[in-house]
C-alpha cells in the first residue's frame, strides 16, 4: 500500500491504538521522538499512518522501560538518518536493554523480600499472632539484601 492510499487517523484514534493520550502525542511530535513529520489534513488537524502508530507503540514501550526521552529522540534522528547509523542504533538499544535488565533483577529481588513478607504476615494472621509481628524489629528473609 503506497503512503497516498495509506488509512490515515486522527489524533484521537491514534490515542485509543496506542494508549498514549493527545497531550503526549502532540509532546512527542514537539519533542521531535517521531520519525516522519506529522501530516496535517485540509483542517490542519494532525494525521497518522498506520506506520506511525507502530512508531508511537515503540516509543511507548520505550519510555515504559524507563528510556530517556533524550535517547529516544536520538533513536528516532538516526533512524531519519538512515542505514548507515544501524550499528549506533543496535549499541543504543543493546545499552537500554542491559540497563532493563539490571532493573528487572532489582525488582526481582524486591519482590522477593515483599513475597516473604506477605507469607509472614499470612502465617501471623493465620495464627492468631499477628500481634507478634515487629515487635523485635523487622523479620527478612535471609540474602535479600
């Protein structure tokens, strides 16, 4: 399908397929995180390509991982730049994803502390001990920190 027969949509359909609201749409475009400019109708209301909307999807789950916007913006300004700058692109996202890892283990392991916490909390209130519990300060599980 050529870009000239392409569906086009509207901010707000474009709202609803990607969960980002019109504010942050129309921030991202300011921000400069989007690929193509963003087309305008004879009303000079903003329109999308389908494409776009995987773009914006992106970008979401991007900042959903805690990627700065400066980065996401350099993203988007060497995929502009074309195939050339793919190895800088893959090093950009191989650095996001090293640092989503390092935070997954994190919060692995505050879960880990949280789930011994509730299953000591069950364990008093089963019991009838509840008033048991910090009495000697906080009881964690061993190696959690």
């Amino acid at each position: 399908m050529s870009a000239t027969s392409e569906k086009s949509m509207a901010i707000g359909e474009v709202s609803e397929q990607t969960g980002l609201s019109a504010h942050t749409l129309r921030f991202y475009e300011q921000q400069g995180l989007l690929v193509e400019s963003v087309r305008r109708d004879s009303a000079g209301r903003r329109t999308f390509s389908e494409q776009e909307v995987g773009w914006l999807r992106v970008c979401a789950r991007l900042r959903d991982s805690d990627m700065p916007l400066p980065d996401i913006r350099r993203y988007a300004e060497l995929v502009r730049q074309g195939e050339e700058t793919v190895a800088e692109r893959f090093e950009l996202l191989r650095g996001h994803q090293a640092r989503v890892r390092q935070r997954m283990a994190e919060l692995q392991q505050s879960l880990d502390v949280i789930d011994f916490k509730v299953g000591l909390y069950e364990d008093h209130l089963d019991a009838g001990s509840a008033d048991t519990l910090w009495r000697d300060g906080p009881e964690c599980a061993p190696n959690t920190y």
